[in-house]
C-alpha cells in the first residue's frame, strides 16, 4: 500500500510540474494562478500547495528536475577517463547537462525563471536557485577532473574544485545567452562552451 502512495503521489507531482510548466509559457509566470495549475493537473489547489508551498518553489522545482540528470550520471563519468582526453571528457559532461537541461524545460519556461530569481524579494530564492543549477554539474566535473589529477595530467597547483565551478560559471553564462538570444541554435550553445573547455582546461595540461 505504501509503494502505491509513493507512485500515486509522484504521478500528481508529475501532473502538476507539466500543467505549470505549460501554463508559465502560455500565460507567463506572473499571470498563472496555483488554482489554473490545480484545475490543469485535474487536482485540488490544496494538493498543489501541500506539495510546493509556493508557486515559486514550484518553478524552483521544474530547474530541479531538469538537473536529475546529472546527478544519475555523476558517478559514471569519472569511470570513462581512460576512454576520453580531458578536454574531451569535460565538454561531453557539460553537454549532457545541457541536453538535459533544455529537455527538462523549454528555453522560454527558462526566461521566466531568470526572471523570477531577479526579482524574487526572498533572499533565499536567488542561492537556492544558483545551488541546483551548479551543484550537480560541478560535482560531477570535479569527479573527472579528480581522476585525472591522479592520473598527472594536470600541471601542479590546479585545484579541481575550483575548476569545476569556474567550468560550471562558464557553462551558465553561455546557456544565459542561448536563453537571451532565441535566434542562438543549440549547436552553437555547444561549439562556445567546447571552445572554452578547450581554452580552459587546454592551459592546465601537463606539455607532453
């Protein structure tokens, strides 16, 4: 009984982050109301805000779901380092986190949510935000980065935390313009962000 509960209550979720994620884009996300999400999703608004709380956090939680990606494939990256050039593994890590990214919502939902962490007036919007959209993609850069260090190829010094969020930074401000400029295809997105890899890590390669 417990486990129906469990899938029960993961299809209203479900239900109810396609109904927002939609309306947010028909109407924006300043005009929809948690009662036109709750009629959409065929549930009660109580139900909607019993699972949110806000309709921020629920916006909040469509960035989220767009990161599962990542965090499911962190732990396999760092095994493929034998396999691939640094720059090369690096840029195929971002590029998933992108693919999943632009998945997950729609480069229009994502110009609502840039809106809304800018002039949201809680003060723990704009960290939470920036938490779930580089937490998991610089953890698993750094996994990769980490194996090489073990491996030498880095020359001495480099820190790979802190190039995993430098990389991370890098990546954001790139998706950031491909948000911004709707003429941008997604392959351009990808060929800036390798292009910066190759420039980033490229520099901190051990000459061989």
């Amino acid at each position: 009984m417990a486990g129906l509960r469990a899938k029960q209550k993961a299809q209203r979720r479900s239900l109810i982050e396609k109904a927002a994620s939609e309306l947010f884009v028909e109407k924006g996300f300043a005009d929809t109301a948690i009662e036109e999400i709750a009629e959409r999703a065929m549930v009660s608004a109580p139900t909607v805000y019993n699972y949110y709380g806000t309709k921020g956090d629920l916006l909040l939680a469509l960035v989220a779901r767009g990161e599962e990606g990542i965090l499911d494939a962190e732990s396999d990256f760092d095994k493929q380092t034998k396999d691939y050039h640094p720059i090369d593994l690096v840029t195929k890590v971002i590029h998933s986190n992108v693919s999943d990214t632009i998945s997950s919502l729609s480069r229009e939902l994502w110009g609502h949510v840039v809106a809304f962490v800018a002039t949201a007036t809680d003060p723990d919007v704009a960290p939470r935000y920036l938490n779930t959209i580089a937490d998991g993609l610089a953890a698993a850069i750094k996994r990769v980065l980490i194996q090489y260090e073990k491996d030498g190829v880095f020359r001495e010094g480099v820190d790979p935390e802190e190039l995993a969020y430098l990389l991370t930074r890098m990546e954001r401000i790139h998706f950031l313009n491909f948000v911004y400029l709707k003429n941008m295809p997604k392959s351009e997105l990808e060929e800036n962000i390798a292009k910066d890899v190759k420039a980033i890590v490229g520099a901190l390669l051990v000459e061989k």
